[in-house]
C-alpha cells in the first residue's frame, strides 16, 4: 500500500530495529577500483573466488573506442579482500524537511523513501560481513564498479563492424540509464550465490526515492519501491547452454523483491507481486537498465564458451578450408579478431535471405519497379541485391565473426550468422539468442544480435551460410 496521504503516513512510530527484511540481504558500496584482477584489486590471491561476469550487449569484444578501466564491454566479479555488504538495520519515521539531517552521517548507509512533503522513512543499514557488493551504472564516481553507458544500434543498424554499432565508451547527452542503476550482492561462501536489487548507493552512502517514486510499505510494515526506468530481470526458462528458451520479463525492486511488468516503463504504479520467483541471477539472466542490456555468466556456463584463443583457432580453420566466391572464384578470409569496421578485400559476404556467401561485387543491385530517375535515368536502386546463385532479393552485408565468447552457448563451429547483421557464431548460439525478445522504449521488445545490437529480421532471424570449397 502507497503511504502517500494516508492518516498511518502522519503518526508513525519514530524508529523501528528491522528484522532479516528487504527478501534477501543487501549491499553496500563497492571498492573504488575495477574488480579485474590486473587492477590490484587481489594481488596476494593467485585464484581468487569467481561469482559472474557481466557482458553487455550490443559490443562485439570491447567498446568501440576500447576497454578502459571500469568502463568496459565485460567485467568478472571476484571476491573481495574484504566483505564490503550491508544489511538493512533499523527504520526511523521523520518528518522530510529533516532528512538531510538524519542522513548527515556518511558512514552510514541508508535508503529514504519520501512519503510526501512532510514525512519520510529513512532505512538504516549496517555492515554485512557474509556478501560482497557491486554497483552498476552511468555515474563515473568511484562508487560505482562498472560504468555501463547506452548502447546504440537497435532497429535502425544494418550490421557494423566487428564491433558492431554497439556505441563508444562516451556518455549519452539524453541517457535514460541511472546513474546508480541496481547492485548485485554475492554470497561469500558457497555457492555464491548472487541477487541483483534496483538503485546503487550514492557517493554519500544513500539512496533516495523522491516523492514521485512508486513506493510502499510491505506486509511486514517495511519499506519497497521502484527506480524511475526500473531495472528489468529475465531469467532462462531452462539450462542457459543446454536448452536455451526465454524466460519472463520481471521488474526488481529497491528490496529485491519480484514484480510483473508496468504498464509502461516508469509508471507509478507497480506491477503484481511475483511471489514463487525472486532476484537469484542465474547463468543466461539478463539485466535491462532501459539503455544498456547486460547478461549475467556463472563461471560453470563460461566453461562452456570458446575463448579467444579458441574463436581465433575456428578463424584460422574456416580460413584454411579455403572457401570461395562461387561468381568470382576468389578465395576468402575472415579477417583477425583485432581488425574492426574496415572491410578486407577477401572478406566473405552474404545474401542473408539465401546463406550464399560469395566475395565482394558491386553489381546485382535490384532495381525499384515505377517511373525513372531525376532527368530520365535509370530506376533508383533499393540497396538491395539479387543473388546469382538462387536469384533471390534481400540484404547483401560482410561477415564478421562473434568475438565476444561469453555470448556463446556453446563451443560448436560457426556455421549460421545473424540476419540483417551477419555476425558469424554456431547454430546453438543463433538459435538461442533469435528467441529472446529485449526491451527496447518503454513497452516495446524484439530480438537482437547480441554482437550488435541490431533487431533481426526474417522468418527466423538467422541463416545458415552457404559456402562454396576450392575448385581445385
């Protein structure tokens, strides 16, 4: 129930010690420095503790303008030196012109939650010795482990280099990403387990859910609510990398608890309680920031991803069968992993609507049917190409292959690509990904590569690729 205006908001207790609340235990501000282990973050640990790893959709590798310290395309969350959580404490009730002075310890870690212009709920939390805790988002304060910025791409890309159309590292003038988006909070001890929670705390230890913020008290007359653009959570139906199928998209709160969609992304009111379901990221769950896509990988679903070393082997094993253009009957080559955005001269290409792959021509163009051209030339052409092969029509674009193995499902060969984009991995891999939908606006989900970004199209999204061996 929404305190706002009601006659309980004006006479509430001054103060309350909170039992085990909130679902699960909460986090507290991560370590200022990068969690990757070459940033000194374990220097005396040869193997430290593993929980996940984050990859952000849309970036082929890395960013476009390269990884750099936290803000990067993927980032492992190991344990820490020392436990840094926090676990709600005690709830105080004060009026809400005092809460700047109920909030002046910064040692001290809370949430507020800003009933109405006169009274205010302040969540104290205290030190958790048992989690370690990470915050997300696009502030760039030493509070935050990983700096996640706006993916570009989406519906208008048609493919992009091997880093895809997945945007830079800069700042979005109008991002709609939080600046202290959510933290995850991982179990010490194991099985480590790991819980995501909307909103981060702030350079001064705080939260704050203004007034306009969907928020209530809970059964057990504590405290929930909601981020603006909220935080978006689908966990895998069944086992991410052996039978990959789309689960639900659900809402997380401040607490962790579990809500159906809103109606639109920041509306006030909440969605329904999703009691039998909760905020445990799994491998293959997938984290919606409304701007930024991340996938959560446990370290027992990595292992079955191909490393670099092992894509850069499937490159050299695909060059070495020596395919070739069925027209020109030149041979082609994927280029390196490192080359991004610049098109080899022997780089294959594709009709994405047949999986003919041939090398690079510039004739076939399909020409549109209806009056000529400006000063009685020729019909405008569409962009699109008629294949020789099969003479069918649809997009003709260069292949590049997948260089981010955490997106993988599996270590099969790189037979099929993503249509319109043509970003080459294993049919597993094609297959599991075309089926997911990813928010996209307020209300609005389609199917994406995961290299790129770019929404797939076609019966199914993806192709099988056609290649032609060497004559000889």
């Amino acid at each position: 129930m929404v305190l706002e205006g009601s006659s309980e908001a004006l006479c509430p207790p001054p103060s309350l010690e909170l039992r085990p609340s909130c679902n699960k235990s909460q986090s507290s501000p991560p370590l200022s420095t990068s969690s990757q282990p070459h940033d000194g973050v374990f220097p005396e640990d040869k193997e430290p503790v593993k929980y996940g790893e984050l990859i952000v959709l849309g970036h082929n590798g890395s960013l476009a303008n390269g990884d750099k310290g936290r803000r990067r395309s993927r980032l492992a969350l190991y344990k820490r030196p020392k436990a840094n959580g926090v676990k709600p404490d005690v709830i105080h009730n004060v009026s809400t012109p005092l809460v700047s002075k109920a909030l002046s310890n910064k040692s001290q870690h809370s949430i507020s939650y800003t009933l109405s212009r006169s009274h205010s709920v302040i969540v104290e939390y205290t030190h958790d010795t048992n989690t370690d805790m990470f915050q997300i988002g696009r502030s760039t304060e030493s509070m935050i482990d990983f700096v996640v910025t706006d993916t570009a791409g989406s519906g208008s890309s048609q493919g992009g280099g091997a880093g895809g159309e997945g945007g830079g590292g800069g700042q979005s003038a109008q991002s709609t990403i939080s600046r202290y988006a959510c933290r995850i909070m991982c179990e010490r001890s194991a099985p480590y387990t790991a819980r995501i929670y909307a909103a981060g705390f702030d350079s001064s230890k705080n939260i704050f859910l203004g007034e306009r913020a969907a928020k209530w008290r809970t059964s057990d007359g504590l405290m929930d609510g909601l981020t603006t653009n909220g935080v978006l959570v689908m966990h895998p139906a069944g086992e991410f990398v052996s039978e990959p199928a789309p689960g639900v998209w659900r809402e997380i709160s401040v607490c962790g608890n579990v809500f159906a969609l809103r109606e639109t992304r920041s509306a006030q009111q909440r969605g329904k309680l999703v009691e039998n379901e909760s905020n445990t990221l799994q491998d293959g769950s997938l984290i919606d920031l409304c701007g930024a896509t991340l996938l959560w990988r446990t370290p027992a679903g990595l292992r079955h991803t191909p490393t670099l070393k092992q894509l850069e082997s499937l490159r050299q094993e695909l060059n070495a069968a020596r395919p070739q253009c069925p027209v020109g009957f030149n041979t082609l080559a994927f280029p390196s992993l490192a080359q991004r955005e610049i098109v080899d001269k022997k780089q294959p290409w594709v009709y994405v609507n047949c999986g003919h792959v041939h090398g690079y021509h510039n004739w076939g163009y399909r020409k549109e049917k209806g009056p000529a051209g400006p000063g009685g030339t020729a019909p405008a052409s569409t962009g699109e190409r008629e294949c020789p092969m099969c003479r069918r029509v649809g997009p003709y674009v260069p292949l590049w292959l997948g260089c981010e193995g955490g997106l993988y499902l599996d270590n099969g060969p790189p037979t099929h690509a993503f249509c319109p984009c043509g970003h080459v991995c294993s049919e597993k891999t094609v297959v599991g990904w075309s089926q997911i939908p990813l928010p996209h606006g307020t209300h609005a989900f389609h199917a994406a590569c995961p290299f790129c970004g770019t929404w797939l199209t076609g019966e199914q999204g993806h192709i099988k690729l056609i290649f032609q061996g060497p004559v000889d």
